[in-house]
C-alpha cells in the first residue's frame, strides 16, 4: 500500500437583549472583546451572476478595479471587475469551461517571500475534478498577457453544494487572495427538497486598506499570523439589510473567503439549520446554535423568520483561534422582518443519499501528517514547501480508502484542506466541542477541517476517480505560502508505486 515519502449539536445560544442593546458601534466587553457593530448599511445583494459566452464558457479576466469599499475607492484584483468574483454555476454531468485571463501590469518585482508578483492560475476549491491539465492543476501558471482554457470533467460531482475559486501559484496566493480575487462557484441541486426557497450566496471577506490599495504585506510575522482586516464584509458590502418575510425561510449559502479569520456564526434569537457542508447536502436540516467556519469551508444553512416582526443581526461571535488574533464579535448583517406574513415550513428530509461511511478502517492505509511552524516558516511533517519535486507527498493508490490523522503541534488552530477529496471526520481531538460533535456525527463531507491548537483530526478519506498530483495544506492563505503545503500523487491502479 502507500506510503508518505516524509517523515452536534449544541444547546441553544441565547443572546441576551440588554447586550444587543448595548453594542453601538466598536465598543470593549469582558474577557477583551472587541465588538464590531457598524450601522445597517445598504440592501443586501448577491454576488453577480457569471455568463457564458456564445461558445458555453465562462471568462474570467482578473485585473485591476476600482472598488468602493465601504465608501473608500480602492483599487483590488477582481475577476471581471467584480468583488467578490461573479457566481459561476455548474451541474453535474456537464463540462465545466472557463477561460481565465490574466490582465494584470507585466512586473519583476517580487514580493517579500521572493516570488514575482502577478503570476497567477486558478483553483475550483471544493470540486472532485481531475487535478491534471486542463483541469484543476497547480502547476499551470499564467503570466500577464496569458490566456489559459481550463475543462473541467463534472461527471463525478456531488449536486447541491457552494464551493468557490481562487488562485493557487504558490508563494503570491495570499497577496492575490487578500487583495480581492475570490468568487462562489456553485453546483446545482438535483433535490425538489430545496425548490422554491429565496436563496443567497453570502461570501465572507475581510480586508484593511492602506489608503487606496489592500493593505501590503510587510513583514515575515504576517505570514505567520495571517492576515484578518479591520471591514468585515458580507459581499463586498458592510452590515447590509436583508429582508426577510415574517415566516418566510430562506436558504444561506456561506463561504468563508478570508485569508486567515474565523467566524463563529449565529443569528440573533434564531436557530441556524444547517443543510450541507462543504462537500455537499445533507440527509435533514440539523438545527444549531452557532458554528465554526474557518477560511475555506462552507456552509448551507436555512432560516426561518420566526420571531417577533423587527431586525436581528447576523454575528459571528468571539472566538480564539490562536496565535495574536483578536476577540471580536462582528456584526455581518442586519436580518429585517418586512411585508406580509407567510406560512412557510422547514423541510423534514433534504438529500435521502446523506450517509455516514459505515466501514472497519483497521486494515486501511494509516497517515500521519503533523502541522508545525518555526522562523517564519510553515512544515508538514518537518519539510517545507518548496516546490512540487522538494516537500511532504504522499502517494496513494486510486479506488481505495485511507486514514489520515493531522496532528497541530502549534499554538494556532490550521484549516487543513486536502484537494480532489472531500473527507469525512471520524475524530476530533481538542478544539471546540460542539464542532467536534456536529461533524464526527452528522453525514457531512469535508474538503476543510479545522485541526485545533495543539491537538489532532482523523479523516476517512476516499482516493476516487481522479488520478494526478494535487495538493493538501493549511487553508490559512499566508500559512500556505511559507511552505505548509505537501504533494498527493494519486496513482492509476495498478501503477508501480
């Protein structure tokens, strides 16, 4: 078999009225909170929609725009000039086509890692499509002026769930990423279950300006921290309205798009329903309090408007991730009960497919992947990232199943992210109990997963239907880039090992 090449549901969160009175603007609360509580600002709006060409293809053009930012222009990477990026939509079965254009300023200058800037490509995180060319590969890279058409083989994919696009050219992914280039790419239902909900992709960014441009990296600590900026945007947009028909459910779509922030969801008054992670829907809607979502995982919730007619404020509540981050609990949204009431139902049963994997995983391939960080550097398993011949890989056999345990041996909590693969969770050690609960017990698919400071997660794993070589590494965008990143060379069957 392979070997490595190197060495639930929580009680109800009740948020206290004479707390969210209180919380006016940024303000401190006990424990050194900050609280981030900006006035409603405009509507809410989804991200746009992406069109195809008279040929079917997507076209991507990533450039330089001039955004308003929370009332500031400012100049972001955006792909066709959007922040976040257009919605780019996908069925299973077809072939996915998108030309991606990289209109950025030719440059030599290189960033502080050493990498020369604006050389760029494009990762579908979150699909189970092939990692070779022309599909969802690493190694292509385009330099300014280039075109690339990627194709991407739909055949295998699970319907019904929000993943979305970035770059991934190792070295400038964080400076790409935290200066705007991030769009949703979603994977239609094949469920009646969920037809007719008013549905809303909300993609979750942070970003500081330092006067008009995203704020530069500057300094190694930066890389070792990760980035969080100081506007929290929901869209693109600061606290904006959405409304809401007294009784009415809708359906969130959640991506966290930020480099290095966590959120700790919860709305206020109100149950979140969660319906699908990131790798697809689940069996029946699982209410919950609040719940973790690191950088790059996903969430597919319900809400039902059914509470007192009045706002509500989508938070994401204090969390410690590690590290020097900071104690914030942030304001994303205002929730506004308006027009006539209606009588709608949350369903009972979503996707009847939804099954945690029943297996005895005694005899299958065993891993160890251990996370560190030391001098401005990040390891898997002692080696850096340095290119796909030097760093951990890892080679599998495809058409079976593996373990992996990821153990964190740092004081900061990694979203781990293995590409082609999504996983489930058998175990969580340390970290927070009621995420540990929710995904060791519900049917959840898992591309991220957060490994908690200073302790361990067991995935069950699946090596199916793609071979090549693809990547896995930590999901904190700045980690990535100091070398927290390893190789999965997926072999045919039968291929010598």
């Amino acid at each position: 078999m392979a070997l490595s090449s190197c060495g639930i549901t929580g009680a109800y969160l009740s948020l206290h009225t004479g707390l969210a009175q209180a919380m006016m603007g940024n303000s401190r609360m006990g424990g050194g909170t900050t609280i981030i509580n900006p006035p409603p600002g405009a509507v809410f709006r989804d991200p746009p929609e992406a069109v195809k060409n008279i040929n079917g293809v997507y076209e991507l053009a990533i450039e330089e725009t001039s955004i308003n930012v929370n009332g500031t222009l400012a100049t972001l990477l955006t792909y066709n000039g959007s922040f976040p990026g257009p919605t780019i939509r996908a069925k299973r079965g077809e072939n996915l086509l998108v030309q991606l254009k990289n209109f950025l300023p030719h440059t030599s200058e290189k960033n502080i890692l050493g990498h020369t800037k604006n050389i760029t490509n494009l990762h579908t995180h979150g699909l189970h499509v092939s990692p070779k060319p022309p599909a969802d590969s690493m190694m292509i890279q385009l330099h300014p002026g280039e075109i690339y058409d990627y194709n991407y083989c739909m055949d295998f994919e699970e319907p019904g769930h929000l993943n979305f696009y970035h770059p991934h050219v190792h070295g400038v992914v964080a400076e790409q990423y935290w200066g705007g280039l991030a769009g949703p790419l979603v994977v239609e239902d094949e469920t009646a279950a969920l037809v007719g909900l008013e549905t809303h992709i909300m993609v979750l960014k942070d970003l500081t300006l330092s006067g008009s441009v995203p704020e530069p990296y500057t300094s190694t600590m930066q890389y070792m921290h990760g980035k969080e900026g100081n506007l929290v945007m929901v869209n693109g947009q600061v606290n904006p309205v959405l409304n809401i028909q007294p009784g009415q459910v809708q359906r969130w779509q959640i991506v966290n798009a930020c480099n290095a922030r966590f959120f700790n969801l919860a709305l206020e008054n109100h149950s979140i329903n969660l319906i699908g992670t990131d790798g697809g829907l689940l069996d029946k809607p699982y209410p919950v309090s609040s719940i973790l979502l690191s950088p790059g995982e996903r969430v597919d919730i319900l809400v039902k408007a059914n509470q007192a007619k009045k706002s509500y404020r989508f938070l994401s509540l204090p969390y410690n991730r590690g590290g020097m981050s900071t104690q914030q609990q942030v304001t994303l949204l205002t929730l506004s009960y308006k027009g006539s009431q209606l009588n709608s139902s949350l369903p009972d049963s979503i996707n009847t497919d939804a099954k945690r994997v029943a297996m005895d995983t005694t005899a299958l391939p065993q891993r160890r992947l251990t996370l560190s960080m030391m001098q401005g550097k990040g390891y898997i398993n002692g080696q850096t990232f340095l290119g796909m011949d030097n760093a951990c890989t890892i080679m599998s056999h495809l058409g079976g199943w593996e373990v992996w345990e990821i153990v964190n041996q740092s004081g900061m909590d990694h979203p781990f992210h293995q590409h082609v693969n999504s996983a489930q969770v058998l175990s969580i050690t340390g970290g927070d109990s009621a995420y540990t609960s929710l995904y060791t017990k519900i049917p959840a698919w898992k591309d991220v997963v957060i490994v908690p400071k200073w302790g361990s997660v067991k995935l069950l794993v699946p090596v199916m239907d793609w071979d090549g070589m693809t990547m896995f590494h930590c999901h904190i965008i700045e980690h990535e880039d100091i070398g927290m990143m390893g190789v999965w060379d997926i072999m045919a069957e039968g291929m010598p090992m």
